[in-house]
C-alpha cells in the first residue's frame, strides 16, 4: 500500500510538473511581436512592433514595406527602397544594407570641396531613426583626399558643423598596398552624431601623382574615383581588408556592385505617453507591457529628450504591446530544473 501511494503521490508530482512546463513553455511562445492581425515577418526577417508593413500595425514613423514579388525572396524595405536587413528590439537597432558614394577624381576646382549628401532613405522627421554612432564608422577611400561628414541644414538646426573628419594619403610614386584602413588609401573615423542624412565634402590634398601601377598595390595616379561610405564596424574590421583589395583593383565596379551593412538606431519622443508610463512623478517607470523598463537617450550628446523601451531582465518578447514581455525561456527551464531536483 506504501508503495502504491508513493507512485500516486509521484505520478501527481509529475503531472503538475508537466503542466506547470506546458503553461511556462506557452507563455513564451505566445508573447506577441506584432500588433493582433499584423504580419510578423516579410521573408525571413521579423518585424516587431512599432515597425509594420500595413495599415494600422505601425506607429507614426516606423512603416515598413514588404516587396513580394514573383520568384524573387521577399524584401523588407524602409524609406526610399533601402533593404532592411534585421530589427532588434533589446538593442534599439535597424540593419540595413547601404551604398558607396562614388566620385570622380581629379576634382573639377581645388578652391572649394566636392559637396554631396549621404542619405539611407530615412524619414527625418523626429529623429525616429538615425545612424548609429556606437555601431558605425565614416570610411573613405582614395587618394590624397579629406572627407567629411557635414550636419545636413535639412536634418538638423545646429548650423553647418563637422561630425566626423578623416584623411586618406598617398606618397608619390608607392603603391598603396596596405589594407588597415589607417590612412594610407583608406581612413576611417567615428561618427560624432546620429542623424537621418548628411552632407558630405570631400577635397583634394597637395600631393604627387605616380605615373603608373603595377600589381595589387595601386599607386596614386590610379586612383579614379573615390569611395565614401557608413559601414557597420564590426563588418568592416572583417571584411575591410578584401573590399580594400576589390577596390583597388576595379573602383568602379566595386562603388557599383558593393553592399555596405550600416546600422541604424531608432527612438520614441520620451513624453510620449501611449508608451511610457509612470505611476506617480519621479517614478521610473515602465513600457507599455508589465516587466518592462525605460531606456532613456541622450540627444546631440547632452539632453535626454528621447527612449525606448526593453523588456526587464528574465524577461523577453515586445515591450511595446500590452503583456508583450513573458519569462524567458533561459529562465523558465531554470526553475523547472530547481524543482525536479
């Protein structure tokens, strides 16, 4: 009889067990990424609230569009066309897959810099999103050159400033054969502001031009056309070293043909009230879900005017839809560990 009621007793552990597992695994499973009726993909890639591709499934400033078209992959496109490439909500980021900007070298005057702008097809109208200066940096490549990055009198009422600065070189009659991107044939620099759009310079620097070049390295005179671009750090420390390479061997069809990854980052105005809630003044808050957390922003490097929002640590999902942050997965499986034990 013992026995028998210690299996019963067992079988009843096992069964609460069981169920206590069913409803944890659901929780997660069920915590929404997009609005009730709303796609929450295009193609292979998520898209969480508040980005969407339809009417009604985005907030002001965060549509998307869903390309389909017939036996091609689905692209998820923002602004004028530029493919987004992935959204992250814990780190408040869009991937895209931007260009080069080429130009043609020499210039026509040296009394005044080559002006252009440098745009990923954003909408600038409240900030909502920018480059990212912690993901990204200002990359040129060419000759003898100065580029800049110019706050763009469209994108910002600061007045004319530089935002990053860097100069790539080249002695007379040696070839540029250094892939490090520190200044020989290539610069890089961060970038002090995020912004939607830029305005970008570039001037020629007093030098000697080589006659001729021979191999991989190219000498100055081969330079043709200089390359400006916004590259996502991380990539660029990998693969800078080959599209260096590719491009000193064919400018053009590289600045042609070459997909650039940069990093946007996105925010919400932090008196939106629709988002962010507070119990009483000087409260700290949270997000539209519970077991959600405010991260405030700092804009031009100083004010906190804009936030976002994360789900509170052991918890995951959208922060920005009611009951959007569950337990996380990590964390539920945890507890059932303790208790089997």
């Amino acid at each position: 009889m013992m026995l028998l009621s210690s299996t019963r007793s067992t079988e009843a552990k096992i069964s609460v067990l069981a169920f206590r597992l069913l409803i944890l695994t659901t929780a997660v499973a069920a915590a929404p990424v997009a609005l009730p009726g709303c796609p929450e993909t295009c193609g292979n890639i998520t898209v969480p609230y508040p980005f969407g591709t339809r009417p009604g499934c985005f907030r002001e400033g965060f549509n998307l569009t869903c390309e389909e078209t017939p036996g091609r992959r689905p692209k998820l496109l923002v602004g004028d066309g530029v493919e987004v490439v992935g959204i992250s909500l814990p780190e408040g980021t869009v991937r895209i897959h931007s260009k080069m900007l080429g130009v043609s070298l020499p210039l026509n005057t040296t009394s005044l810099p080559f002006n252009a702008s440098w745009s990923a097809g954003l909408m600038a109208t409240g900030r909502r999103l920018a480059v990212s200066t912690k993901y990204n940096r200002f990359v040129a490549m060419g000759c003898n050159l100065l580029a800049s990055l110019v706050i763009d009198s469209d994108a910002s009422d600061s007045g004319t400033s530089y935002v990053s600065v860097c100069a790539a070189l080249c002695s007379g009659g040696s070839e540029v054969s250094d892939t490090s991107c520190s200044g020989v044939g290539c610069c890089q620099t961060p970038i002090a502001l995020g912004l939607p759009s830029y305005r970008v310079q570039l001037s020629e620097l007093a030098g000697e031009q080589a006659a001729e070049s021979s191999g991989v390295g190219v000498t100055s005179a081969s330079f043709g056309v200089g390359a400006l671009f916004i590259a996502d750090q991380e990539w660029f420390s990998r693969k800078g070293p080959l599209l260096q390479l590719d491009y000193f061997g064919d400018q053009q069809r590289t600045i042609n043909t070459e997909v650039i990854p940069t990093v946007l980052e996105w925010s919400l105005d932090s008196n939106d009230r629709d988002v962010f809630w507070w119990r009483q003044p000087g409260d700290s808050g949270r997000c539209l879900s519970l077991n959600s957390i405010i991260v405030y922003i700092g804009v031009d490097g100083s004010k906190f005017g804009r936030a976002r929002c994360n789900c509170s640590k052991g918890f995951e999902g959208n922060p920005y839809i009611a009951n959007g942050c569950q337990v996380s997965q990590s964390v539920s499986f945890g507890a059932i560990v303790v208790y089997v034990i």
